[in-house]
C-alpha cells in the first residue's frame, strides 16, 4: 500500500471527523494543520527535505485540495444534509429561510437564509455562520 492511501485513509479521515465543532478558525490553528498537509505531501512525492517545488503544485500532482477548502467543502456538505433533512439536528441550529421578494432580477429558485446575529466572538466563528455567509 502506497503513502499516499495511507494518508488518505488514516491522516484525513480523522481531520474531517466532526470539523463542524472543532474546524480551525484562529490563525495558528489553521498554520498548523496546513503545516502537516505540507508535510504529508513532501512525504508523499518522496521529495528531499529542501526542494523548490510549490505547496500548490504538490496538491495539483495528488489531486488534492488545500485543508481549508476541504473543511468549508465539509461544512457545505454538511449545510446539504441539515437542509435536505438527512440528519436529525436541533431545531435552533437549522438555518432560518429568508423571506425575499420576487424582483426582475432575483432568483427565487435558490433559497437564501439569514445570518444570525451575535453577541460574542465565540459564536461568530459558528458552523451556521460559516456556512450561510458562503
């Protein structure tokens, strides 16, 4: 078995377990996990400890996104799911529809919800305010 399926199947998989509670938003979080991403991929390409080949570059060759996009690409699929009704949530975190008005330009085919408002900064960096400002 190569690297690069083991690092799919034992590094990743725990980094996308419920990144809807813990997903990094502080600068030095986010650095670091990007920093084992790099890491992984040197590791991967089996390529010497200085080299000039770019972080992007590594991720195009593995076909692979940048852990940041991975994790908003996670919170959309799971933004879907509570939507859709797939999983079974609280009916306080589901997103509350937006009542807009039919206009010459709107698109009303596309629902659109509203961004709860916060007090604290802790709520801020929320799932569902994440999700609904993407």
């Amino acid at each position: 078995m190569n690297s690069y399926c083991l690092y799919l199947t034992l590094v990743r998989p725990p980094l996308g377990y419920a990144t809807q509670i813990w997903s990094p938003q502080s600068v030095e979080l986010i650095t670091r996990v990007k920093r084992m991403q790099r890491r992984a991929t040197k590791y991967i390409l089996k390529l010497p400890l200085s080299c000039n080949v770019s972080y992007t570059d590594k991720l195009k060759s593995l076909k692979l996104l940048p852990v940041t996009y991975w994790l908003e690409f996670l919170d959309l699929v799971f933004f879907f799911k509570i939507i859709h009704n797939l999983v079974n949530v609280s009916p306080s975190i589901q997103p509350v529809p937006r009542n807009t008005r039919q206009t010459r330009y709107s698109n009303n085919k596309v629902p659109k919800y509203n961004i709860p408002r916060c007090i604290t900064t802790t709520y801020q960096k929320s799932f569902t305010i994440r999700t609904v400002r993407i």
